[in-house]
C-alpha cells in the first residue's frame, strides 16, 4: 500500500460530486460508502470481498469511506486501500469508549486493523444525550492528542437514532468538527424530536462550519420496498448534508447508488 500522508483539498479525476467537509478542508464524495454490515456477514464478506467493493465504489468515484470498530469491518478497510494511494481515500472510524486510556487503546487499534499510520476522521459512536457527551470527555480527550500527533486528523460524532439535545451540546463543542446524524424522508426511526426541529438543528451543524454526514436513509431497511430509490433521492436532495453514508454490499448496490447521488438537474 502507497501511504504518502494525509492530502490536501484538490480536485480528483471523478464524476461523483465532490463537497468540502464542513472546515476540515477534506473533499469527499456525496456519497459515502458505508461498511456497517461487512464484517458481521462473515460467511459472505470476507475482508477480500470487501476489499473488492470498495475499490469498485473508489473507481466510480467513492473515495468516502465509513467504517467502526466495532462494525468489525477494519480488515476490510485494509483489503480496499491495496494498491491505492492512501491519500486518495478519506476514511471515517469510531469509537463507543468513554475514557481516555480506552479512547487511545482504540486509536491504536483502529490503525493497527485497517494498515495505515492515520485515520482522516475518527468519531464518538452512537452519542445519545448531553450527559452522554460529557460522559466521553475521557475518549475524546484521547482523540484530540492523537489529533495534535497527526494520527488522527479531525474529531467527530454520531448521533445515531438521536435528535435533540445531543445536537445542541455537538453543535456548541468546539472539539467537533464532523457531525453524523439520522436523516431519511418520512424521520422514521428518529428519537428525541420531530424531522421537522431536526432538520433545523442540522442546518446549525452545518452553519457552525462543521461536517455533515447523513445516515439511515433507508432506516435499516424498513423503508417501502417499491420506494427505496425514492428514499434515496431524497436523502442526497437534502442539500445541507457534505455526504451521505450508505451501505453497500454488492456491486449493483453500488452503480444505483452512484446514478441516485448525481445532482439533479436544474432548469
């Protein structure tokens, strides 16, 4: 694997509209390739496989790439940067520990599986409250040394199902520079407030100059079967958002993705 460090805001050869990520000056795709489901089916994606899919979303121009530690889906981050330029790939990770000796074992852990000496984004997984926030502050001082070391290169959460006043504490952190948040059309599966306050609240995020990531478009699954492509539409129509993180598990999966991300036209 080519690891020549972590690059600068530039224009890549892709088709795939490209967004500035918040202030980070990281340029990614609209689309995000997430890989939540990867390493929990085994017996259909071994890190080979996975490696397979992400190269072929780099090729269409998804160099966006999500993953966790406890997705178990690092090895599989590690089989896609192969043969890649680790710059051309902007990668995001996280971590659910709450202290800080955890938060750095993890660090290590996350760079360890996935092969490289950095991690563009790393995030505080699954924050659901105020408290829960500040429950972390161990973890994420962790995260803001490993920052200074360039090992990690930007700060993060994930709200994950959540609204509300998780946003607000993640909107008024300094430390935060990428939020990830539940977005699809009908708020399906949202907790702690309506789409309609949400969508307000993730129009601060991004007025505050932080990155936006926009997940569970399709609510796990649970969105209308003759509707999915629609539910899809609709999430990269939500113009507020840098990219939106959706998982992927084959190659068909991918191209209708690619073709829904494409901006609409106008006029």
């Amino acid at each position: 694997m080519v690891d020549n460090g972590p690059g600068d805001l530039k224009s890549w050869d892709f088709d795939m509209e490209m967004r500035a990520l918040g202030s980070t000056g990281l340029l990614v795709s609209r689309l995000c390739f997430g890989t939540g489901l990867m390493g929990h089916l085994e017996h259909e994606f071994k890190a080979e496989r996975g490696g397979e899919l992400l190269r072929y979303g780099f090729d269409r121009g998804v160099n966006f790439w999500d993953t966790a530690v406890n997705y178990e889906s690092h090895p599989h981050v590690k089989a896609g940067l192969a043969g890649l330029n680790r710059s051309a790939v902007i990668i995001n990770t996280k971590t659910d520990k709450h202290g800080k000796v955890d938060g750095k074992r993890e660090i290590d852990r996350a760079l360890e599986e996935m092969g490289t000496g950095y991690v563009d984004v790393m995030m505080l997984h699954a924050v659901k409250s105020r408290a829960d926030f500040e429950s972390r502050r161990g973890c994420l001082e962790a995260l803001l040394e490993a920052k200074a070391d360039g090992r990690v290169r930007h700060v993060g959460a994930t709200t994950h199902i959540y609204t509300g006043e998780v946003l607000e504490a993640l909107i008024e952190a300094p430390e935060i520079e990428v939020v990830l948040a539940h977005l699809n059309k009908a708020g399906q599966g949202l907790v702690g407030g309506d789409l309609e306050d949400h969508l307000a609240l993730l129009k601060r995020v991004r007025a505050e100059g932080k990155g936006l990531m926009t997940m569970k478009i399709l609510d796990q699954a649970r969105s209308p079967k003759d509707e999915i492509e629609e539910w899809i539409r609709w999430g990269f129509e939500y113009r507020h958002a840098d990219s939106v993180d959706l998982g992927m598990n084959a190659e068909e999966e991918i191209d209708m993705a690619v073709r829904l991300s494409s901006p609409v036209p106008t006029g």
